[in-house]
C-alpha cells in the first residue's frame, strides 16, 4: 500500500494525534509492524504496519473489505497493541481511538499513547508514580549529554541532554526530529558527565512531551534506568555533588548515591579571615561532639589555642561552606611540639628545621565517607613541602592510625593517653614525605591520589633529591597510574570513615 494515497484522508487524523510534530512515516518493508485488539472484538487480531508514528501516537490504514466491523469504528473505540520495533517490543492497553477518517474502502484511525481527558487528580497520581526516588536539576551550564543509535533508521544517532536525573530515571531533552521515539522503547545510551566520565546506560521510554527551552520547542522524554550498573550511579552521585544542587555526602547516601571523588567537588584553600577562622572552630565543635571527642558545653571559642596563630589552617569549602579542616604548625628553634605537651618524643625524632606539626583534623559529619581525608592529607604534603620540610609529625588515636599508615605515615613507638580528648590513647606519628612520594608503604591508588602531583612538584623545584631507587619505585606506581584510576572510580570503602573516629 502506498502512504502517498491517504495523505489527503488523513489530516485530521494526523493532526489530531501527532499536533504539531510531523509524525515518521512507514512502507511496507519497515520493520515496525503491530497486533492489534479492539475491545468491542476482542477475539480478532488485526497485523499491519503503522502508517505514521510520533512520540505521542500511531496511525493506522485498514482495509473495509478485510474487516467489515471496522466500518462502525469511531472516536472513543479502545483497543490493545502490541508494537514491534525491531526485535524490541511494547505493550500498549486500552488506549482511545481519537480520530478516524473514511477514504473509500479505506479506514484510517489513530491512537495515542497518553489519555490527555484524564483528571487533574490522575495526572498527579501518574506523574508521583512515574517518580519513584528524588530527582536533582541539573545545572544548565554543566548538563550531561548523551548519544544512542536510533532503533529504526540505518545509521542514524540520537544525541540528547539530560535535565534532571536520579537513582531511578532522567529527563532528557532532544530535537523534534526524533519522532520514532516512542514509550516502552528501551535504548543503549552512551552518557558523557563533565569533565570526570563516560558510562553506558540502557534507559527505557516512560512518556514523551514537547517542552519549551529558550523559545524553542523540544522533545522532552521521561526514561527509567534499567538496571543501573554501580558505575552509572557512582557518575550520578559525583555529578550532582559537584554540578547540582548543594548536596551534602550523607544526603545523597541516604538516596543510594555514593560520592568516588568527592575532594574533586571542594575548594582546598587556607583560612585567611576572621570569618573563616570563625567557621572553622565552629567545625571543629560539630565534628568533635559528633566523634564524642568534647563534652556538649565545650563552645567553638573554646577550641583555639596559641598555635592557631602560628599555623597555616587548610580549609575544604563546597559551595563556599568550611567542611573539612587541619592545621600545619610551624615551630621555632625554641618552640616545642605539641605532641610534647603529652609525652617525651622518641630517639631520632625530627628536628623542627626540618619538620612542621599537623593537628586538628575535622570533618563534618555530613561530609564524611568519601575521599576528602586524602585531599586534605594532600595538602598538607604541598604545604609542607612549599616550606621545604621533609617530614610531617603528629599523633592519632588508635582507631584513626590505620587511615594515617595508609596514606603514609609511620607509627613511632611512643603513644600516650590524651588528657583532652577523653584520656584516649594516641599514637605519635611521623611522615616522610620524599619516602612516601616515591611509593614506600603506600599502594598505589593512594600514590596516584596524594603524590604523583607531589612528585613532579618537588623534582622541579629541587626541594627533594630522590635516589635511583626512589625514583625506580615511584616510576613503576606512575605506570600503574590507568589501573589505579579505574581502582579509584569503582572504590567503596566498606570502614568507618577516618573521621568519624574518637581522635
């Protein structure tokens, strides 16, 4: 049958179901064909090709002679469908006949996919079921963008955005063009997110609407993510932490996204205000009375101390807010160390020319579970080393000494109980940095993460002289560097996050 001889028939028809978007039009050797049952004869299956086909309905031709009962057809008629897309296929049931047109022996009908005489009531219950977990906006100067191949023309790709997204669904946006987009239709999608990854998703169409964005009409489409792999949610939860809406880590955990890089979405700078300053006392009160580490009327003043002002205090800010904090101490010939305060330091023990004292590490709470312990020991690494000191010394208790060993340190012999922080016991520490840069005691994923940077710095500037063996040690982490980097994408840290600890 040729589709040239019902375009006059079927205007109404046309417009009707496809409004202003020009549907997609079928021949005979398409491989889109349907089955499909009117209720009023539920025992006929009626097989043909739709004649033309919109994200928002189909249009049919039916021969009078093969079926005579369709000659009493009219608008309002319901029936069943099944929709063969390739070897993919779509269930449709009770949907409305809305528009018919008689040409001769020729009946043409058309159907779509959504009931637009439902209630307002029922179009809130169906949009609230459509929406099975919370969705974040996506900010319009960063939208992910995606690419899937069309499932009917040869060739052909669809390239989308997505405007907001979840564990569960997205909201993708795409040119008008893209008429055999249709609900029920699943796609293999390839999803690019700025600047951090690239993952495949296979999505499935829910509904279709045009949409309005900058005066220009679109097609919008809601999908489910079928089966989303982790991934696909790790991107989503890295995404939306560092491009939408102020989330926090713990927020998002509770909707089953976890945050791989989570020092990528804060600011590392020193606190240079008053203000600053304030916020992060402020900090430590919350992270300290969340670790059990002070009583409840300890105030945020209470907090400071002389060293403060000798310090360098390294703050991380998301979206301009102090979430994690230490300070970097540097002590005169006459000083002496804080740790002193508490014990006698050990035989060989840095000299204070060479070394600088870390303390008062503090994490929010709501922050916590992710990477910016690391990033913060990074930048105590670049500190240092910028002021030409080779080691680091401090002291961490016993359930925080594992995350210091990780990231290099070493624990001395020495450990005592800590009169201000509930008599816990803590271990006196030191870090070489240069060992550690070239991979002595670290693996090589927090190699990659704290001092690969580090070790060009330093080699450039000639802060470190690195012998052949450091330098055969650490050139053989630079080449593991892909291996880590997937290491670091798929890493879920099953412990309690360092700083949660009680000291």
């Amino acid at each position: 049958m040729e589709a040239k001889r019902f375009s006059t028939a079927s205007v109404a028809v046309s417009e009707e179901i496809h409004g202003d978007v020009t549907p997609g039009q079928f021949y005979d050797d398409t491989t889109v064909s349907a089955e499909i049952t009117f209720q009023s004869k539920p025992d006929t299956v009626i097989r043909l090709h739709p004649w033309r086909i919109s994200p928002f309905g189909m249009e049919f031709v039916i021969d009078k002679n093969s079926y005579p009962f369709v000659a009493s057809f009219s608008g309002g008629d319901r029936l069943n469908a099944k929709l063969y897309i390739g070897k993919q296929e779509s269930n449709f049931f009770g949907l409305t006949v809305v528009a018919t047109k008689i040409d001769g022996d020729r009946l043409a009908f058309g159907v779509r996919w959504f009931d637009d005489t439902s209630s307002p009531k029922e179009a809130k219950i169906a949009t609230e079921e459509r929406r099975k977990s919370r969705r974040w906006l996506c900010g319009d100067e960063f939208l992910p963008i995606g690419i899937c191949q069309s499932p009917i023309r040869f060739n052909d790709f669809i390239h989308f955005k997505i405007l907001d997204l979840s564990t569960s669904g997205l909201m993708l946006v795409t040119s008008l063009r893209n008429r055999y987009l249709v609900p029920g239709l699943t796609l293999d999608t390839q999803i690019t997110f700025p600047m951090f990854a690239q993952v495949r998703a296979q999505i499935e169409i829910k509904n279709t609407r045009v949409i309005d964005r900058n005066g220009k009409s679109h097609l919008g489409i809601g999908a489910e993510l079928k089966n989303p792999s982790k991934m696909v949610l790790n991107a989503i939860g890295q995404y939306i932490f560092q491009f939408g809406p102020p989330n926090s880590i713990a927020e998002l955990k509770k909707h089953g996204l976890n945050v791989p890089k989570a020092s990528q979405g804060v600011e590392y700078s020193y606190a240079r205000s008053i203000e600053e300053y304030q916020n992060v006392l402020e900090l430590r009160r919350t992270a300290y009375l969340r670790a059990q580490k002070i009583a409840a009327d300890v105030k945020p003043e209470n907090l400071s101390d002389a060293l403060d002002s000798k310090s360098r205090i390294i703050v991380a800010k998301y979206r301009q807010e102090v979430v994690a904090s230490t300070r970097l101490v540097f002590h005169g010939p006459e000083d002496s160390f804080e740790v002193e305060k508490h014990t006698t330091l050990p035989a060989n023990f840095p000299s204070k020319y060479d070394s600088v004292e870390a303390s008062r590490l503090c994490i929010h709470p709501d922050f916590q579970k992710g990477d910016i312990f690391l990033g913060l020991f990074k930048q105590l690494g670049i500190t240092a080393a910028q002021a030409r000191k080779r080691y680091i010394v401090s002291f961490a208790s016993d359930e925080m000494l594992p995350f210091y060993i990780k990231a290099g340190a070493t624990k001395t012999s020495t450990n005592f109980k800590h009169s201000g922080l509930n008599g816990l016991r803590h271990h006196v520490i030191v870090w070489d940095i240069a060992q550690a840069i070239s991979g002595s005691g670290v693996n090589p994923f927090v190699w990659d993460f704290i001092y690969s940077d580090l070790k060009e710095y330093l080699e450039s500037t000639g802060i470190v002289e690195f012998t052949p063996m450091m330098n055969l040690r650490a050139n053989l982490y630079k080449s593991l560097r892909p291996i880590a980097k997937v290491m670091q994408f798929f890493k879920q840290d099953r412990r309690r996050d360092p700083s949660r600890t009680k000291g």
